[in-house]
C-alpha cells in the first residue's frame, strides 16, 4: 500500500508540474506575440535529460524554422530557444531576424 500511495503521489506531482508547465509556457507564447490562429503545429513533452518541460510550436508557411519554450519549474521561468535552417538561434542571434515572429518588448525585458 505504501507502493500504491507513492506512485500516486508521484503521478499526481507529475501531472500538476505539467499543468503549471503548460500554462505558463502558454502564457509566454501569448506575451512572445505569436497569434494561436498562425500555430500549424506544436508539440509538448518532457525533457527528462534537463528535467524540464518544453513546446515547440511551427507556424503557418515558415515549415523550416521553429520555436521552442521550456519551463524551468525550479525558477519558475520559461526560456526561448529558436531554429533558423537548423541554426540554434536565441535573443542575442542575429539569425532571429529571420523568424516570423519577433519578441515583443514585454518578452525581451523579461529575458534581462
């Protein structure tokens, strides 16, 4: 039984981490400036190499590039990381110029 209340603890744990993840990344795209209607495809999961939950998101006719999120549960924090034609891009990249969507002013502040 001490098993059973583990594993249900656990479980539990796991799927209000994910929720919280979910939400704020969610929150931070919305903040980023990405339109929902614009998203083509997007796809959430858990990074258990960095212990971290992430969503990448493609956008409407840009079906090289992407952008990724990833919340930081520890920090409680998301962070940006784009593709450019398979370059890493992130604020600082001159590449991310070439992305659809820029970072507002909001998500660039929140970034310093």
């Amino acid at each position: 039984s001490i098993l059973i209340i583990s594993a249900l603890s656990v479980t539990t744990y796991y799927f209000y981490q994910k929720h919280v993840a979910e939400r704020e990344i969610d929150l931070y795209i919305t903040d980023y400036g990405i339109p929902s209607k614009e998203i083509s495809s997007e796809n959430f999961g858990f990074a258990f190499k960095y212990g971290h939950f992430y969503k990448t998101i493609i956008v409407e006719n840009e079906p090289d590039n992407y952008y990724g999120f990833s919340y930081d549960s520890k920090n409680k924090s998301v962070d940006f990381e784009g593709n450019v034609h398979g370059n890493v891009v992130d604020f600082d990249s001159p590449l991310i110029s070439k992305l659809k969507y820029q970072p507002s002013e909001k998500v660039k502040n929140m970034e310093r």
